[in-house]
C-alpha cells in the first residue's frame, strides 16, 4: 500500500461564510439617516430639511399640503430590482468578489440614486397656484412643468444612505 497524503488548500470558504453572515445581518438605510448634515448651499439645518421632507412623504393635510412620498414609491416601484441586486450581491460575496460592506455600499448608492431621481421627476400632485406663482417668480419653476419636491436642492442633495453592518 502506498502513502497517502492529504493537501488542504483554504480559498477562503471561512472569510466568505463570515462575510456571507454580515450580509444576511446587515442593512441599508437610504433617506436622511440621523446623525448626517444637511447638503447643498441652502441655510436650512438637516433636521429642518428631514422635516419638510416628512411633511410631503405624508402629506399634512391641516395645512393644505397633499402626500408626495418619493422614498416610499420610489422603494415600492423599485423593490423588485433592490432585490435583484441584493441577489446578485450576495452571490458575488458567496464567489469571493466583494465584501458586506463593499456590496450594501453599492445597494445604498444605487438606491440613494433612484430616490434623488424620483423627486426630480415627480410632478404630481400639481402645485398649488400661489405655490407655482411663488417658485416662477424665484426662478425656480423646474423649467416649464413646476417639480413639487425640487426648490433649492437642498432636500434632493440630502437625501443620503447608511450601511448598518450586524444591525
């Protein structure tokens, strides 16, 4: 009988589970998360752009302002390719190709992009007249059709993404 002998070769399959534990324990949060500051060259402070932002993602109807959600719609109209790309990332952790942190970072950057998209594209509900007089005479009318959500910038700029790793 002849030797036998036993090689072990270690690519890697204990880092990636432990990455592949931090994935499945670990999140996204995209909107304004608590702590940031506000962007842009507005003088509005962070906590007052999360309030006006929270006044249209719900609307306040004590005050005449209709619901204008951009960060629930925007999850909503896009939850299948968010989870498409959960997928993806998770198998390219599984292959070795990314880290947890480097795969929600991607998550919560193309997530942060759509949502910015999406208040820039919505136009409904309309304005209100004095709204729209207001927003003409400041120049910011949004180049013909008035963007409810788009003043400044200032909201849009801020809207922002935060990897929780073993949240």
């Amino acid at each position: 009988m002849s030797p036998v002998s036993v090689e072990i070769r270690d690519k890697g399959l204990e880092r990636i589970a432990k990455e592949a534990q931090t994935f499945r324990r670990s999140y996204v949060k995209v909107g304004f998360p608590e702590g940031e500051k506000a962007s842009g060259k507005d003088t509005k402070s962070f906590d007052e752009v999360v309030q006006i932002a929270a006044v249209h993602e719900f609307g306040a109807p004590k005050a005449n302002i209709p619901e204008r959600s951009f960060l629930r719609a925007a999850y909503d109209r896009d939850q299948a390719k968010i989870r498409e790309l959960f997928d993806s990332e998770y198998l390219a952790i599984l292959d070795g190709r990314t880290t947890a942190r480097r795969a929600l970072t991607k998550i919560g950057a193309w997530f942060q992009a759509r949502v910015r998209a999406y208040i820039v594209a919505l136009k409904s509900p309309p304005l209100a007249p004095a709204t729209e007089a207001r927003k003409a005479r400041l120049g910011r009318g949004g180049g013909g059709v008035p963007t409810p959500l788009l003043d400044t910038g200032q909201m849009v700029d801020s809207v922002q993404f935060a990897v929780v790793i073993n949240g």
